[in-house]
C-alpha cells in the first residue's frame, strides 16, 4: 500500500507525542512493506530548496528514512491554529494527493493539515484519524478556555460562547459541523485513551471511536532496577515542554517545601522564555537543576538516572508518553488526576496521583516517599508485576488490521 501520513508539525522542528506517534507508526509501516510518506506543516523557514504552489510553498526531504513534505503558507492567516476552513489549503491538498495517489491516508492531528481531510472526501480517497488531542470539538485543543480552569466540551458551542469569548457562537457552530463531516467521512477513527473516547463521543452525537493505546520502543528502554532502603536520597525529575499549563511550577513549589535535603529535582525540557524565567526565580534551592531538551535516544539514560517522575499537568492529557515511558522502565510517577495518563495509574499500588493544581497535595506525596523510601520497593515490584505498556509492535498490529480492511475494500 501507499500510506500517507499528515499532522500539524513534525520532526525535527518539534518532538512532542504526536510527532512520535506518527514517527513510530510510519516507520512500522514502512518496515512493514508499505510505501510511506509524512505531510507536515512548517511553520519555521526552508532551507532555500522550497517549490511553489498557489499561495503555498513546500519542500521534500528525508527525517532518517522517512520521505517528508513540508509545506506553509505564502501568507500565515493568524487563525492557523484553530481554524478548519482554508480555500488555498485545500486547493494545495487536492494538488498534492492527485500526484501521490495514496491508498489511505492516516491523520495523526487536523491542526493545520485539515484541507487533506477535506480533500481526501472529495476525491475518494480512503482516510483514518487518531485523535491525540481535542481539536475537533475545542478551538483551543486542551478544553481549558482560561488558565487553571476546565471544560467538558463544546456541548454544542454553549459552552464556547460563554467561556471563549474570543470565539462566537456562529464560528464554534460551523467549525463543529466542519470537524463533524470529516469525523463522519473517515473509515476509522481511533483516540490513545477511553478517556477521549468518552469525551469525542459524548460531544460528537453517532460518532464512535476506538481505543488504540500509543506503544512504546521498548527496544530502546532500560529497566531501573534500583532498589532502596530508608537511608536513601531521591531524584524526582519533570520532564516536557516549559509552558504554564503542563504545570512544571507545581514540582517546583512542591519541592522548595519539603522537609529533607536528601532530595534533588531535575527539570527536563525547554519552552517559553517567559515561562521558564519565572520557574528558574522559583526554584531557591540549590538542588533544583535545569537540564534542558535531550534527544529521544536519550530517554532511557535520563529515566536510569531519576528515582521518581513527576507529571503535574494541569489540563486534561490524552495520554502522555512520558508517563507510560516511565512505567515501562519501571519509575514510579506522581500524575495530576487529569485526563488519560491516570488510566494505568493506581494509587498507591503502581504509583500515585493527586488533585491537579494542588500543590499541597503533591507536596504530601513527595515527603511521604521521602520519608520512607524503601515503599518505592513495593511500588516498583507492582509495576513490573501489572502495569501492561503495549509496545508500538502491538499499537501498529491494530492499525495494521485497519489498513488491510481498507484495502480489502478498495
């Protein structure tokens, strides 16, 4: 088959979970005997070597073995980020799929990319979706119109108008019928979470869904063996991107409270300069450290240098990678209780969880470890024992399932 693969932003401009998805999913297909190709958006500028289209300019290279298309607009309109309806997108989309001829295109994000959705409609070609955020029922993609609040959907664009004023309710209407006629059109849809299949299906009346768990490249992880007794001192580390509502801050107040210099922070990850100033004037502690962004390849010798993990987002996450890497590598995490990363979290048995924003809560939790960090042992003994990451072998064997159903109907 020829599979083309979309999404808003890829590698190696960005490296969030959706551009690993693809990157893992793509690469198993290629692996796999099938002819790949990502479409992306650039929204950094070309290296000189762009074509031109209609008021698009676009350029083809590889990201090691996996053949790209990156394209931008000649003029960026300033709702690029939320918007579904652009005429020179998807004159662009209809341009570049009557040349590829794919058999199937899978979108892993409909941000920016959604014209080839549109486009693949019209012409006929087969397409599936993974929903790895909100963007087809929330303009904003987290369903959190202000910052330290949340939403529970559109509930047809009442909820918009009265927490999103930016947004009227004649857009939230049309962008809903928008993202519901491709939503309708699409052969498959999938989501990493039952939390998001509750979410999509609840708010999208008739569209059903289906729960495909992101896997993870346990060829490249470690287990931590470690083991402790109650004499030990701790590393706690927060890894992601610096921005307000991941909630990077909270480990940090949390940590400058507690009782014990026995334990140290690690703070992983880069974002916005504003952001990360303020977190930096946080942390008075000299064992606060700030390491930066690390290559992917890193991932397995920074989480066998950590003891604990800390994910205090303070939106709903669809999944988190970073979290179910973690437990793979057997790390116990401390997660806001928010969204689909809890899915594999039990309380005090596997890991734990506390009230997202609480600060005081993860505090408790972090002293409490610190305490006795010998109940690491029991914690980390169940993780190896229960706690089931399916590996990206078994989440492409479900899209694997998909594409040759589509085929067969071709």
């Amino acid at each position: 088959m020829k599979i083309l693969y979309a999404l808003h932003q890829f590698y190696p401009e960005y490296q969030a979970g959706t551009e690993k998805f693809i990157y893992n999913i793509a690469t198993m297909a290629q692996l796999n005997a099938n002819k790949v190709k990502v479409i992306t958006y650039r929204l950094g500028e070309f290296s000189h070597n762009e074509k031109k289209s209609d008021g698009v300019s676009y350029e083809e290279y590889f990201y090691k073995s996996l053949p790209i298309l990156a394209f931008k607009y000649n003029q960026q309109a300033f709702d690029i980020n939320f918007a579904t309806e652009n005429p020179v997108g998807l004159s662009f989309a209809r341009e570049i799929l009557q040349r590829e001829k794919p058999n199937l295109l899978h979108i892993g994000h409909l941000m920016r990319v959604f014209p080839f959705a549109q486009a693949a409609l019209e012409l006929e070609i087969p397409y599936i979706l993974t929903l790895t955020d909100f963007f087809t029922i929330c303009p904003l993609n987290t369903l959190s119109p202000a910052t330290g609040s949340l939403c529970n959907g559109p509930n047809g664009g009442e909820a918009c108008a009265r927490y999103c004023s930016k947004f009227t309710s004649q857009f939230i209407k049309e962008r809903l019928d928008s993202t519901k006629r491709v939503l309708s059109g699409a052969k498959e849809i999938f989501v990493p979470s039952t939390f998001v299949a509750n979410m999509i299906e609840s708010e999208m009346n008739g569209i059903k869904v289906t729960v495909n768990n992101h896997g993870i490249r346990q060829s490249t992880m470690q287990p931590n063996y470690k083991t402790y007794d109650d004499h030990d001192s701790l590393k706690f580390a927060s890894i992601g991107t610096l921005i307000s509502h991941k909630g990077t801050h909270l480990a940090i107040q949390a940590f400058e409270t507690l009782k014990t210099e026995h334990a140290e922070l690690d703070v992983y990850g880069v974002g916005e300069k504003s952001y990360t100033d303020w977190l930096k004037s946080l942390a008075r502690k000299s064992k606060v450290s700030f390491k930066g962004a690390f290559m992917a390849e890193d991932l397995a010798k920074v989480l066998n240098d950590i003891d604990v993990l800390i994910v205090p987002s303070l939106v709903y996450e669809t999944y988190s990678f970073v979290v179910h890497e973690a437990l793979s590598a057997e790390i116990p995490v401390i997660v806001s209780d928010l969204g689909g990363m809890t899915e594999k979290v039990l309380h005090g048995e596997n890991s734990y969880k506390f009230p997202a924003g609480n600060v005081d809560a993860l505090r408790d939790i972090m002293q409490k470890i610190l305490d006795k960090p010998s109940g690491l042992n029991r914690i980390k003994s169940n993780i190896r024992k229960s706690t089931l990451i399916p590996n990206i072998e078994q989440e492409y064997y479900v899209y694997q399932k998909a594409y040759k159903q589509i085929e067969k109907q071709a």
